[in-house]
DNA sequence: TTGTAGGCGTTATCAA
DNA sequence: TTGATAACGCCTACAA
C-alpha cells in the first residue's frame, strides 16, 4: 500500500522546508546567498525528500546541458576507446556528462550542429576525419561559431580549435632511437600520402637521416596503407633486394608486424638481422614476437586536453574568436624489435 | 551587419508559416493528424527557418530523455568499448543517444539512480560487476524499478534484467574441439572462481570430459587470474611435470598467451607439443605466435541485445515486471595453436 | 482540421 | 535575506 511517489520536485523541498521554492533553488545554487538557519532546514529538506535536480527543467531554463558529444568514427577502434577514457575522465571531473555518437546519419554535419542546437551538448569533440568543420560551423560568413575542438590527424582549418601530436617531431625522434644504435643503413615504411599529419612522418624521418648525414635510399622508402597486408609485401620488396637496411622506420605498428612476420618466414630475424620501430604503440604492440619498439601515441591525454580546452571554451574561460592549437609529443617505447647494429 | 541570430523555436516556425505553434508541433509528431496543404507549408518554414526540436523542453514536458545510460568499469579496456560499439548501433536505430559514464562518484549507487530521476537518462545498461543494482533500484520493498539491464559476468539477482553468455556451454565446446582433433591427455587453466559465471567454464570443461569418459587429472587442473603472469606460472608448473597434457583449455587468452609463450622458451612449442585453446577473442589473440583458437565472446551482440531489452523495456513494449533473461552463445574461432593428436 | 491555454521544473529578476 | 512571478520551449487536452 505504497503511496505512489513522484520524484519530488524542488516545489516539494519547499513546502518540506517552509521555504519558497525560489530559496531552495539558490540554496543549491549559490549557498551563500541564503543564511544558515535556512541553509540548514532546506539541506534536510533535500535529503529526507531524496530530492534530485530535474536536468531537463534546469537545461531549458538555463540554455546550457552540461553535456559535451564525442564524434568518432567508430569507438570499437582501441585508439578512440582510449581517447574516449580520457574525454569522461576529464569530462566528469568538471562535472559534465559524455554523449558519444558514431553514427551519425545521411548528412553529419547537419546531425551534429542539430545536437548542439537541440540543447543536449554544449560542445562537440571531434575525432572524425571524415566531417568538415566547415560545414558543421555554418556558413562562413555569418554568426558565431559552434564551441568545437577537432582532434585527428588532418586538419585543414587553421580556425579550428585542436589537439594534435607532433607527428615529425616523433618521427625524428624514431630514426634518432635507430641512429643511436649505431645504425646508418636505415629504410622507411611511409604512412599514406594523402594525409598531412601522417605526411609529417615522413618529413621527420628525412629530417633526422640527413641531420645525421645519412643517405635516404629510394629502394629503402616503402609505400603502405597502414594496414599488415602493406606490411607483409614490404618485407616481400626488402628480400628481393641484394643489399638491405639493418633498420627500419615503419609508418605504424601493424606495418612494421607485417613486415617482421613476412622476414622471418624468410629467415630474417628482428632484431638479430633487421631493427624495426613502429608507431602508435597499438594494444597488439607488446605482445607482438618480438615485442615491439614503437613511438606511443599519448591517446587519453589527446581526450583530456581536448576535453578541457573544449570546456574552457564553453564556459568563456577561453575566448572562443581565438582558435587553440595544442600540440602533444609522442613517447618512445622501448621493447625487443630494436638493437645495436 | 547580421542580425543575432537565435536558434529558431517552434513559435517562429508556427509565424513563418501562419499557423500556430500546436500545428507545427503535430506536423512533426504526427502529420497525418494535419491537412496536407498546411502540412506541406510547415515543413516548409521548418526547412526556410533550420529548426531544431529543443530537447531540453521536449524532455521536461514528455518526461524522458530518448537517451541511455551505459555504465562500465573502464572504456579503456577493448571488451567494453566493443560492447559499446553495438550499445550505439542499436540506441541510434532506434532513435536513442548514449550517455557514457565510468566514474561514478563516491557513491555509485546513488549517482546512477540520480542519473535517471535527473531526466537526463531515460534507462541502465550496467556493465559492471562491482555495482549493486539492489542499492540501485532502490530498497527491495518500494516502489517500480528503474529500467536496468545488466551484462556483466556476475547476475546474483535474478529480479535484474541480464544479458548473459553461456559460458558453461562455450567452455564445453572448446573442450569439445580439443577432443574431436583426437586429444585424450587434456588440462584446464581455470578462472577466478569468486566468480559464478566464470566458475561455469570450469563446469563445461569437466562436463565435456566427462561425457567423452576422459579423465581429469588434478595435476593439469591450474588456477589463474586471468593475467598473463598466471598463464607464464602456470607454464612453469607443466614444465615441472614428467607427464604433460597434448592440450590445454584456458579459461581466458591473456593466460593462453602465456603458457605458449613460457613453454616456447623451454622449447615446447604450440601448436606442435601443446594445443592450447583460449577463451574472450581479445584483440591480440589473431596476433599472438601462433594466432590463438579461441571462444569469441559476442561482444557487440551483448551491446545489442541489452539495449534493445532496454529500449523495449522504457517503451513498454516489454513489461517491466517480469525480469528478461538473455543468453548468447561464444564461437570457436579456429586459428593456429590447435592441431590434430 | 486547427487554435487556445496551461503546465512540465527550474532559475533570474524584481520587490519586499 | 527571502518570496512572488515570469519565462525557458514544448506538447496535449479541450474547444471551436
């Protein structure tokens, strides 16, 4: 015979505590604004009624939701899984909720700006590539622009606020791990062209060869598409050579698996004949035969700078006219794929 | 010179195309309840005007929020981020946005139920073993539950909604696999047995063995972690046997990795002196030395299936009072590291 | 078929 | 310091 209970509302507290309503709400507002008599009665107020603030009612009111949209392309990807982590890490510790999408629809930009404008997020983390911050900010022309922090390898927008890392810095620093080992015949398997940050890759490894006044061999310089197929035919192209590098650069951390597996099928073992370096530092990495020498990606530092540059902007800590460009370094990662030459 | 331009509400529209703000709210609720010529010039004003619905009042009148709650231990982690994967396929097709939350405050409990009678989510998907839904739907005597699906290994309350794997029949059939390729002479890394779904693979195992009248030596019974350190232990402790297992069955792959790995520097090599199955598909398993057969854990499947029940459940389609109970089914993955006796 | 009116629960403004 | 009031934008009886 339980009365049927409504979740209570701060009319509820009110009548509860004696109060208005109007006193309940700044007494959880702004406590200081209310004398301690009061204060004290309303507070027990709200936990004998088991009050909970209506977020709906309080996001209408105050045209904000204390919620920010995580766009990826697909969240079972470990590298935005972890970025994700530190998004709601930092994400929660300033209070804000974490709404994630991956699907978003026929038209993206239009699904995404809707959300923002529905009132259900207040920002947008973008992790997607494939959407144009153009599009998403409206025209260019006119009115303000959408609080937006972009964050994947390709950023053509220079007015786009983002958090990226420094790809040639760590690509350097990669060749300088193999330089320092003594190498100086050292190939490069490349990351796709298309893409400006990956192309950086490319850029800090001649960058470090010639500071170091060694010579970048054409027959040493792969193509791949990051993926283990790409992998694996180039250490097919490597065996057909009569003389080969002693180490190698590889674009990412599954090329460079490709290429190991394919040389020791032949024969050729990393790292007793061949040192190889990858990049990212993927979950797969470390258990990889040979535990694999790879530049670690800081993914969940991506999602909290990103996360709190982002909510800098929304709550105006940051002026949102002035775009923000966080650059973040790359880690080297010691494992076995690398040695002395 | 642009005018400031607010985000259009149903009132401009309903000016836009001379009609009122209710027949512009049934146009888009319900259009066949409006006359095809004002219909056709409403959705014309909304298209002229770019109005978005405001979720936020939506939510306040209707009193929900079209959007779901996962909660899970760690999105970091490969097995819920696939999880989550499908939680976001199945909510966006049917018309729901996912909050995310890992870090629930002091008092977990008290944080989720918030979370729902906040209006900011309209039901539970609960990942994680470490949270008692009894605190969460509230003291057992009172009042409706909270719409809640749990997924996780440890259902101890049968009241609870659950999607759940068979673990007792997907540990029997891996045992099954070993003995079809003609083993006899076959161990079991087990589990954590704190665990009552976990201990079920231990039962599988020994149901498996027994119907095929194979003998269960104690000796080649090992209890693990689930960590790779357990499984190099547990390595050591075969190798420290006059008489060893052809085959091994390990309650996870992180511990299947780790024998292969321990035995392959004693120079037992897997698949060839050991076949070793493994349980989940983790990520690694396809690249491990050699790739691992392994049970695969329909991870997206699980994300599916609970938010699916979840959805039916917040929209009555499925009565709240009568606990659903869904079991799936693990697959064998064949790979490398079982072979024929 | 369409419009009017009231209220969902909150907070900011203004007055007391 | 506190209270009354109005408004945030939407939906749904009810009335026309």
């Amino acid at each position: 015979m339980v009365p049927i209970r409504k979740t209570p509302t701060i009319q509820d507290v009110a009548r509860q505590a004696n109060v208005s309503a109007a006193t309940v709400s700044r007494v959880l507002s702004s406590p200081d604004r209310v004398s301690k008599t009061t204060r004290e009665r309303v507070q027990a107020a709200v936990s004998a009624t088991g009050y909970t603030i209506n977020q709906a009612a309080r996001s209408l009111r105050l045209r904000n939701a204390r919620t920010i949209l995580m766009a990826a392309p697909n969240i079972g990807n470990p590298y935005y899984s972890t970025v994700l982590d530190g998004v709601i890490r930092a994400a929660s510790e300033r209070g804000y909720s974490v709404l994630v999408a991956t699907r978003l629809g026929q038209d993206p930009n239009r699904w995404l700006a809707d959300y923002l404008h529905s009132n259900r997020a207040d920002g947008l983390l973008l992790f997607d590539g494939s959407l144009d911050t153009f599009g998403i900010n409206g025209s260019d022309e006119e009115g303000p622009n959408l609080p937006l922090v972009a964050a994947y390898d390709e950023i053509p927008d220079p007015r786009v606020n983002s958090v990226l890392v420094d790809n040639r810095a760590a690509a350097a620093r990669a060749t300088r791990h193999l330089i320092e080992l003594g190498h100086t015949r050292i190939g490069h398997l490349m990351s796709p062209s298309r893409n400006k940050s990956l192309h950086e890759r490319r850029i800090g490894f001649e960058q470090a060869m010639q500071e170091a006044g060694l010579p970048i061999r054409p027959e040493w310089m792969m193509q791949g598409d990051h993926s283990l197929g790409t992998g694996i035919a180039a250490g097919e192209h490597l065996l057909a050579q009569s003389e080969r590098p002693t180490a190698l650069f590889c674009g990412n951390d599954e090329m460079a698996i490709g290429v190991v597996h394919r040389l020791r099928l032949a024969g050729v073992e990393c790292p007793r004949d061949l040192s190889v370096i990858g990049f990212d530092d993927i979950a797969v990495a470390a258990f990889a035969a040979p535990p694999l020498t790879t530049m670690r990606q800081p993914r969940e530092d991506i999602g909290r700078f990103a996360t709190n540059t982002l909510i800098d902007i929304i709550e105006g800590v940051i002026p949102a006219d002035e775009p923000v460009h966080v650059t973040l370094r790359a880690e080297l990662v010691l494992r076995e794929s690398t040695r002395r030459a």
